[in-house]
C-alpha cells in the first residue's frame, strides 16, 4: 500500500485549504451578515438550531468512527463495497429511527417555536449523518481532492440559499436552517458518481451486515463519546447558557462562539489530511514530525489571538447590537489554542497509536469537570463569566493531558511550552478583558515577541541535540 509522499500531502493540504477557504467565507456570511439583516430573536433561534443539530452524530452510535478507524489505512480500490454499502443501509436506518422518534417528542412536548427547532433537528439526524458518511470515504481512503470538492460544494450550496434569502428579505431562522439542511443532501448528490460504489449495489446479508455494524461500533463506541464529550464542553456552556438566561443572552453568547469558531475553520481543513498522513507514517518518524508541528501550531495560534483587538473595533462599528459579544470573545478566543493543537496533534497522535481508551477517559473527566463549573457558574454565582472562563480552563486542561499523553508515548517532554501556553492565554485574557483595546494590543504583541525568541531559542538547542525535549 503506497504511503503519501510530501508532494501528494501537500497538495491535500492545498486542496483541502482551497474548500475551508470557501468554508470560511460561507462562516462569515452566517456570522457576520445574517446577524445584520435578521432579528435578534430570529438569530437566537437558528443558533440553537445550529447547536443541537451539531449533537445529531451520536445516532449512528459510533459506527462511522469505526468505520473511520478500520479502514483508514485502504485506499478507494481496496475497500470491500459491499460491505460499505451494507453499513451505509445500516447507517439509515439508525439515523432514520432516531429522527422520528426525536420529531415525535417535538411535536408532543416541544412548546412554540422549539418545536419548530427540534422538528429540524430531527431532520439533521438523517442529512447530516448523510453528509459525514459521504465525507469520511472520501477521506479515510485519502480522495482529499473529492473531499475538499464535497466539502466546498456543501458551503457553497449553504452560502447561496443564505445569500438569496437574506436577499428576498427572509426573517424567519426557518429558512436559513433550511439551507443547512438542503446543502447535505445536494452536496452529496454533486459527488455521487466518484463514490456511487459506496452507495449503489448488492448488499451483504442482513445477519453479514448487522455483525459488521457490531464491530464497527465496537471500535468507534469509544471515540464518538471522546468527540462527543469535546464538543460538550463548548457546546454544554451553550447549553447551560441556553437553559440559565433569556434567548437574547444566548444569542449574544452564541455569536461570540460563532466568530471564535471562525479562526478554526482552516485547522479542520488541515486536521482531516493530516490523519490519514499519520496513520501511514512509519512510527520511528512520528515523534520528529511531532516536534515539529507542535512547534509551528503553537507559534502560529498564540499570534493569531492578536487579531481580536482590530477585530473587536470593526465588529463594534459593524454590529453595534453585538457589542456585549466582543467582551465574550475576549474569555473565548484561547479557545483557539487548545482545541486546534488538540484537533491537529493529539487526537489525531492518540488514534494513529489506537489510544481510544486514553481519548475517552481524558474528555470523559474533563467534560464532567465542564459540566460541574458551567452548572455552579450559572445557577450558583449567576455568572456568565465563570461559565465561560471554564469552558478555556477545562479545554486547556484537557489538550495539556492529551500532549502528556501522547509526549509518553514519543518519549518526549513539553513542559516548558506549557507553561508559556498558559502564561499566554492568561496574558490574552487580561489584554482583552482589562486594558484598553490598542494598549491590550500593544502589550500582547510585547509577550508574542517573548515568546518568539523563546521558541529561537529552542529551536536552537534542538539542533545541537535532536533527542531532547520539544
């Protein structure tokens, strides 16, 4: 089986890169031009939407991650089709079963304009599942061309129907769910033909099929509750935000996680190539890549924080109804750090050696963690501040247990980055939240450059001693 040499990973990357970019311009219609043209109420609503929509995964119960898992190390010729399509069938029928289940409690017990949400979630459970099925075999079998091409036809679709509604004058967060959901399936049908082997065929046995789906989520069980639980310790701050204050509150909080989700959007782009990359590299290689992207995501990340305070002075002047949201950004623009080292390096390190269990039982004690400061922050202290400076801690907590982790494994030592890591995000948070916004910007570009020559002179050590510490 041929491994990917450094030409065909970079072009991944290129094209990958190419779809976030369209990825990204669709993420700032939605963040920052919907906010503009609809109602607060309106966007409140659709932000919910967007937030329980996003939890729809967990109905094919970890079957696509074992999926995922298993055959990430096969190219498109060497996948068993019948099989594929098999799970496929079973994938349908588990997201199927759990959308009318969900619709029915919607209609029965949902009041209002949360039914209307929840209806349109349940729609989520069957397209969006859709969706990632349709993505993952483009990606596990390393098609990242057909991956970066569904993946922008998806944003492209979602954008256009956004744009047309926003131009016919569209209020109702109705239609623009709408859009999200419409572009699943038609990004889907646009690359039908490079993946129809994967849908269109003779099946496997229903007794063939179901003891698939048994191992595959065997192997997965675990690393969809490890996703899971990471995506619950932001979105379970929305939650707890959700449930604590009034809509309006929650939509203020919701469009700061929008625009600090906004610097994430290339990371997944980069993230999705960089697995299959990894899973095929020999292991004696790992730890000297390890090194060397850990150095280049942590210098680049801590420098893109400074972003915020011009950021934050064309917001106010764009959307002054927003203004509150640019002192949330400011406790949630960390964010960026740890989750995009933990989305690039240690997820992707801890699955290439088969770390699930590790996975799991790090976000499993960091969510409860989560949940325990959210809780206490919001119906103890009435706080919203506590809750969102403990999304960052359990988020820091959780990507620095995840590196120590993978650092045994490589035999290498982090300590020093750490801590810098750490002095920097407490330093970005006091810029942010206490000083004056171009004298917050003066003093945090005064602590980058601090941390530039630290990371010189690092670099410098490591060349006269290749084995020491990172």
């Amino acid at each position: 089986m041929k491994r990917p040499e450094g030409r065909e990973l970079r072009s991944n990357i290129f094209f990958s890169m190419g779809a976030q970019a369209v990825h990204l311009l669709v993420s700032l219609i939605l963040s920052m031009i919907v906010p503009k043209f609809i109602d607060e109420y309106q966007y409140a609503y659709w932000q919910m939407y967007v937030l329980y929509v996003s939890y729809v995964g967990i109905f094919h119960f970890g079957l696509l991650d074992g999926i995922m898992l298993r055959y990430a190390r096969f190219d498109y010729d060497e996948l068993d089709k019948k099989t594929m399509r098999s799970q496929f069938v079973l994938i349908l029928c588990l997201t199927g079963a759990a959308a009318a289940v969900t619709g029915i409690l919607a209609a029965i017990f949902a009041p209002g304009v949360y039914r209307t949400v929840f209806l349109l979630v349940a729609a989520g459970a069957v397209t969006k599942n859709i969706y990632t099925y349709a993505s993952y075999t483009f990606q596990i079998t390393n098609r990242i061309r057909f991956y970066a091409g569904v993946t922008l036809a998806n944003r492209a679709v979602c954008g256009a129907l956004v744009v047309l509604f926003l131009l016919l004058g569209l209020n109702d967060f109705l239609w623009y769910a709408m859009a999200d959901l419409a572009a699943d399936l038609l990004s889907v049908l646009f690359f039908l033909r490079p993946n129809r082997e994967v849908y269109l065929g003779s099946l496997r046995s229903p007794e063939e099929a179901l003891a698939e789906g048994k191992t595959n989520i065997s192997a997965g069980w675990l690393l969809l509750i490890a996703n899971f639980s990471s995506m619950l310790m932001i979105g379970g701050a929305k939650m707890v935000t959700q449930w604590h204050w009034d809509d309006l509150t929650f939509g203020k909080v919701s469009f700061a996680f929008s625009v600090s989700n906004l610097f994430l959007v290339f990371v997944s782009a980069i993230s999705v190539v960089l697995f299959p990359a990894i899973k095929r590299t020999p292991e004696a290689e790992l730890p000297r890549v390890y090194r060397r992207l850990r150095r280049l995501i942590s210098l680049v990340l801590t420098a893109v924080l400074i972003f915020y305070f011009p950021g934050c002075f064309i917001l106010e002047l764009w959307l002054p109804n927003y203004a509150p949201s640019l002192r949330y950004l400011g406790l949630l623009l960390p964010l960026v750090l740890y989750s995009s080292k933990v989305s690039l390096l240690t997820d992707n390190y801890l699955k290439a050696y088969m770390q699930q269990k590790k996975m799991f039982l790090i976000n499993l004690v960091t969510l409860g963690l989560a949940m325990l400061l959210f809780l206490s922050g919001a119906f103890l202290f009435d706080s919203l501040e506590t809750v969102l400076i403990g999304v960052v801690v359990c988020i820091g907590i959780r990507a620095v247990w995840s590196e120590a982790e993978v650092m045994k494994l490589l035999g290498q030592s982090g300590l020093a980055g750490w801590l810098w890591e750490a002095g920097l995000t407490a330093a970005f948070i006091l810029c942010a939240m206490r000083l004056p916004l171009w004298i917050g910007c003066a003093v945090y570009a005064a602590c980058l450059l601090a941390y530039g020559a630290f990371d010189l002179w690092t670099a410098r050590r490591e060349k006269k001693d290749p084995g020491g510490a990172a």
